[in-house]
C-alpha cells in the first residue's frame, strides 16, 4: 500500500511570475542598445582604419618622387602612372571614332557663349596679319591663310561643351573638319603620327592630342560661333573644337601645328593635369 504524498512536504515548484510589458520593454531596450554600441563600435573602427591609410596613402604620394623632366612633369610619378593607365583603358576599350557625341538643334545652342580663360591671348594680336604654319615631317612649314581653310568645304557641330571645373554648355561652331584639312592640306603621312601638338602664336599656351582624337570626325578647325566669325576672345581667326575632350584641349587662336611620335608639350599637364583629357 502506496504512502500518500504530504502536500507540505514536497510542494510543487512555483512557476516563475510573468514579464509585465514593462519588463519586456526594458529588455529589448538593452539588448537594441548592446547592438548599436557593437556596430558603432565596428564602425568607428572601420572608419579609423580607412582614415589612417587614407592617410598614409596621401603622405605616401605627397613625399613620392615627381615625375622626370618631360611634358608632363608637373604631377607625382605615381599619380602620372595611374593617369596614363587610365588613358590605355579608355582609349582601347571606349574610344571609337564611329562613336559619335551627342548633337543638338541650332535652337538649343547658347546665345552667349561662355569665354573661360584668356591664356595665350594676352599679347597684342593682329588678326589680318595672322597665318597658320603647319609642321610637317619633312621640316616643310606650310602656311595656311584663313581665306584658304574658309574656300573649303564648311562643317558645323552643336554639342554640350564640357569644361574640366563642371559647368557645360550647348554651344555651335563652324568650321573645317579637321580630317578634310589633313586631306586636303597633303598631311596623310603626320597623320600616321601618334600625336599632335597645336600653339598660340605667343606660345603662352599649347595643347598636346593622341591623333585618334584629332581625326575624330567631329573635330574641327572652327572660324564660327554661331554663324559669325569667331571673335578675339574665343580665338580669332582659327580655334579647335574638338568635343571628344574638355575645354581645356580645345585650344583658342591656333598658331601652330606639328606632329610626332612623341608627346608634344600641354600647358595643362605640366601642372599635373591629365594628358589625355578625354570625356
């Protein structure tokens, strides 16, 4: 005969009281303020470790050594590499010269365009007494009139011009297709060249193009903006337009031009600009 059990002395166990919604509360409070003081605390230690290589790479680069005398020599070595790597790139996987700019109506081109430097036309300038010398391979300078680029067969573009400090604007220009100048001029040979270099007549400024660029079909020696010739402050007679590059490659009051297989000096990358400067 089995013992009854004594209530008294083997009570059942209390079962715990339960969370009041308060309780609950602080609970989940706690453990979303253990989570955002772990991934705060990661993050800031992300943050401080990018900060000091970051760091480090400026250091780095500002102590490296510049790059050696040459028409570029006005940036890093380092920074020089990576530019001109940059440039391989996008020469051989984006340039095409069947890859056209965009174009607009004549209607969209700005009244007023926008003048953005005066280097290489601050000394004193006659116009009529102006003729183009072009350089060819054989030491031969021809001398080009503008009444004799005007007789050839005109071209026009209206594009969005881009400059290198951000601002753009939808401009339209006349002139000579630089392919037709070369055509027409004898230059198949300098055109075979890999590069062009094109000065003011002052040679305060000047610009130096891989010749894909320059044979471009969009590329043009312009005598108009629109439709009235160029006026001396964006380059009378004879300036480029070539709207595979920035504004800065596009050179006002074009008094040379040479060709070679070696980069022509560029006023801008001798302070550390990107040669290439293509868009």
């Amino acid at each position: 005969m089995e013992t009854p059990i004594d209530p008294e002395q083997n009570p059942e166990p209390e079962k715990p009281a339960a969370k009041t919604p308060e309780q609950i509360a602080k609970e989940q409070d706690a453990l979303l303020d253990a989570q955002i003081k772990r991934r705060s605390f990661i993050a800031f230690g992300t943050f401080t470790a990018l900060g000091v290589a970051a760091y480090g790479s400026w250091r780095w680069l500002l102590k490296s050594p510049d790059e050696v005398a040459g028409v570029t020599a006005g940036a890093h070595a380092p920074l020089r590499r990576a530019l001109n790597k940059n440039e391989l790139f996008f020469r051989k996987l984006f340039y095409n010269e069947k890859h056209l700019v965009r174009t607009y109506p004549k209607e969209m081109a700005a009244k007023n365009v926008r003048v953005n430097s005066d280097e290489g036309l601050k000394t004193k300038f006659d116009p009529a007494a102006w003729v183009l010398q072009v350089k060819k391979k054989s030491g031969e300078v021809l001398k080009i009139t503008i009444d004799e680029i005007r007789a050839l067969p005109k071209t026009e573009i209206v594009f969005d011009f881009k400059c290198v400090e951000g601002w753009d604007q939808i401009s339209h220009w006349g002139g000579l297709k630089f392919s037709d100048f070369i055509e027409h001029f004898g230059l198949q040979e300098e055109a075979k060249l890999e590069y062009c270099g094109m000065e003011t007549p002052d040679k305060q400024y000047y610009v130096g193009l891989d010749m894909p660029s320059v044979m471009h079909p969009q590329t043009m020696l312009a005598y108009e903006v629109n439709d009235k010739p160029l006026p001396l402050d964006h380059g009378a007679p004879l300036r480029l337009i070539i709207p595979v590059k920035y504004g800065i490659k596009n050179l006002k009051r074009i008094g040379t031009i040479n060709f070679s297989d070696q980069r022509p000096r560029d006023y801008w990358a001798e302070l550390g600009y990107d040669y290439y400067s293509g868009l």
